[in-house]
C-alpha cells in the first residue's frame, strides 16, 4: 500500500548535517546546523549542566512519574521570570500562563495549535528570511503563512522601512512572529529604537506578537539584555506569546527543553487559557519529558548555579564574537574581493554570508564545507584552526 510513497527531499538545515555524516574527508567542517561547539570542535556540556545532573542522579527521592500536562511547575515559574524579567508585573499579577513544551518547536507549534482553535485572526506574518521550520510550524497548526520584509540584501542590514510597511498593510489582529534576539538566519536585529516603533505600530494595529527566543544570552552574553525586546512588549499591559528554548543557551539540544508563555490582560483569562493549553497537549503528545526540565529549574534555582550558567554562556557568546573577527580578518588579510563587515556587525550563532546557493554547493563539493544554501554559516561551528580553511573556500567561490 505504500508503493507508490514518494521520496521526501531532506531537512534544509538538518538534512546539512546528514549530508556531512557521510563525507568521509578529514577537513570536512560542519557549519549548518546551529550547534555550539568547542575550539576543538567538539559539542559542549556546559559543566553546570553536568554538575545538575550529578544532584539529580544522587537525589534518591526522585521518581520517573509522569509530569502534569503542562510540565514541571518549578520550570515553568523560572522561564517565566528568566524571559519577562523577576519584577514583571505581568508575572506578579499572575497574568502569564507558561507550560513546558519540546524545545522551541513544540513551544512554537503548541502556541499555533492554540492560536488556530481559539483566536480570531488566523494569518500569521513571518519575516522573510527566516528559521525555515517556521512556515511549516504555522502552516501544519492551520494559520495562513504571510511573509514581511525583513532583509535587505543590499545592505546586508534590516530592510527596517519595508518591515513598517508590510506590518501596517498586515489585516488588524494579524498574528507576527518575531525574533526575540539574534535573527536566524541573518543575524541581523532591529535597534532598541527600531522595536520600540515596531511595537508602537503593532500595538496601534491590535497586531499579536509571537516570540520566537532560541537565543536569549548568546546574542550580547546578557540574559537580560536579549529579553530587551519581549520585555518592552510586556511592559505595555498587552498580550504576547513567547516560545523559549533552552537547546543553545544551556546546550540542551536533544533533551528538548523549552517553554511558551502566553502573556494575558487578566489572571482568570490566564487560568482559562491555560486550560486550553492542556486540551492542545494531552492529544500530541501527553506531558513532557523530566529531566531536561529538572536540569533547567535546578540550575535556575540556585544562585551559584544561575551564576555559573551566565560565566559559561558568555564563555559561548564570547567565542562565537572573536570567531567572527578571526573570519573577518582572514578574508581581509586575504583580499577577498566584497565588504565583509556584515560578518562582526551580525549577532548571535549565525552569519548571513551573502554567498549564493551556487558558492554554497562548489565549497561543499571542493572544500568539503558544509552549510545551508542560503548561505548561513553558523559561526559556533568555526575555530581558529578552521578559518583558514573556510577563509580559502570563501575565497574561491567568489573569485571563480
Ligand atoms: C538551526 O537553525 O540550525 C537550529 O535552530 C536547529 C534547527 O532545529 O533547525
């Protein structure tokens, strides 16, 4: 019966890793999918995370029961004040209704599974470019896809004046899916000044806010100061939807550990909201998964904890930084032809080269480089060791 099942083309991001699995080359370098690693180039466990771990293990008392549908009640109270800050009123007025979700996809795709059954407006405008799991995401929930201008190509920068005016033409009510900090895949963010007109403009057209925030600390190395935008959101009493990851931040990638939180006018429309939340959860999936989440709070919870997390977390956002000078300056020192700046004025795990799918595939093919087509290279994946060589293949697909 399933004879006639087509061959589904692979993941564009992590069908980039598939793909380098099986290139049997010693220079091969993986830099598609957004995963930190090591100046060795080895995936790092955060030593804060081990040491959470270890607690947890010695902890006789813990047992493998199953979590409530909306997740570990100590997780959910603690992404909340790590997104919204500890003097939110929203959180002291217990308007925010948080439940733990797998990782920022499902937070995302709970969020547009509730949106569908419960809210009014079922157009969703996501920024083009964005993180290509998106459209599919929102689209699969029930939401009508739209794009806004996002990036201008020309400057490498943020089209900032064709974002107003795709957001102002949007229907009122419309749904926006935002990038809390560190745009995948441009690395490209609107200034403090930039979202306060977005979030004027949004509040002035009754538009919904939807944060996407995968990158919270690793755009700046400042936990606070990348909530800066959901923050300015919540500040003005009005509603918004935040997804949390915790995949890069704590470098918990697979044990799918995230958050969404659905920010309310009133404490009662949060309790009967979040009530909903739980009749989207139980069909997909049941209740989420224990120990990333007790990983997360334990650590959360503790101040030497907390604090350790932040020294480590900069530790990442720090490397990422100095990679992109390194990069920067070899493909300077090596007179590749074209302005390069955009690669130490973008921010977070990602830089949007510019380079074309064609460029892409002839590194893949000649330099055994691995990236997606459209040119993002996730920075975290580069050492000093491999500039130079990404430095050559640069360098060769541009003069060719
Ligand atoms: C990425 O964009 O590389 C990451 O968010 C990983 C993913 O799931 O695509």
């Amino acid at each position: 019966v399933f004879a006639n099942i087509v061959r589904a083309p692979e993941d564009s991001i992590l069908g980039v890793t598939v793909a380098y699995n099986k290139d049997s080359s010693p220079d091969k370098l993986n830099l598609g999918v957004g995963a930190y690693r090591t100046e060795e180039g080895k995936p790092l466990v955060l030593k804060v995370v081990r040491r959470a771990e270890q607690m947890l293990v010695n902890d006789n008392s813990r047992v493998k029961e199953y979590l409530p549908i909306v997740g570990l009640a100590d997780f959910n109270k603690l992404s909340a004040k790590l997104i919204f800050g500890a003097d939110s009123p929203a959180i002291q007025e217990n308007r925010v209704t948080t439940v733990q979700c797998l990782s920022g996809t499902g937070s995302l795709r709970v969020g547009a599974e509730f949106l569908a059954r419960h809210y009014h407006q079922l157009t969703i405008y996501i920024p083009n470019p964005t993180w290509g799991n998106h459209t599919k995401i929102f689209g699969l929930a029930g939401l009508s896809v739209k794009a806004y201008r996002y990036y201008d190509p020309a400057t490498r920068g943020l089209d900032f004046q064709g974002l107003l005016e795709d957001l102002g033409a949007a229907p009122s009510g419309s749904i926006v899916l935002l990038h809390a900090c560190a745009h995948n895949p441009t690395g490209v963010d609107p200034t403090i000044e930039q979202w306060e007109q977005i979030r004027q403009l949004m509040r002035s057209k009754g538009l919904l806010p939807f944060f996407d925030s995968a990158y919270q600390g690793f755009a700046s190395g400042n936990l606070d100061a990348d909530a800066g935008s959901v923050r300015m959101f919540v500040a003005d009493g009005g509603e918004c939807l935040a997804a949390q990851s915790y995949a890069k931040n704590m470098g918990l990638y697979g044990e799918r550990v995230g958050a969404l939180s659905i920010v309310c006018k009133t404490a009662d429309v949060a309790s009967r909201v979040e009530s909903q939340l739980k009749l989207v959860i139980r069909p997909m999936y049941s209740n989420p998964p224990i120990h990333g989440a007790s990983i997360v709070a334990t650590i959360l919870k503790d101040r030497d904890m907390y604090n350790e997390w932040t020294v480590e977390l900069k530790a990442m956002a720090d490397r990422i930084i100095s990679m992109r000078q390194q990069l920067f300056d070899a493909l300077s020192a090596r007179g590749t032809p074209g302005d390069w700046s955009h690669i130490i004025k973008q921010i977070g795990m990602f830089t949007f080269t510019g380079l074309n799918s064609k460029q892409v595939a002839f590194m893949t093919k000649e330099y055994h480089i691995y990236m997606t087509s459209d040119g993002r290279i996730s920075m975290a994946g580069l050492s000093s060791r491999t500039v130079p060589h990404l430095t050559e293949a640069i360098h060769a697909a541009v003069t060719r």
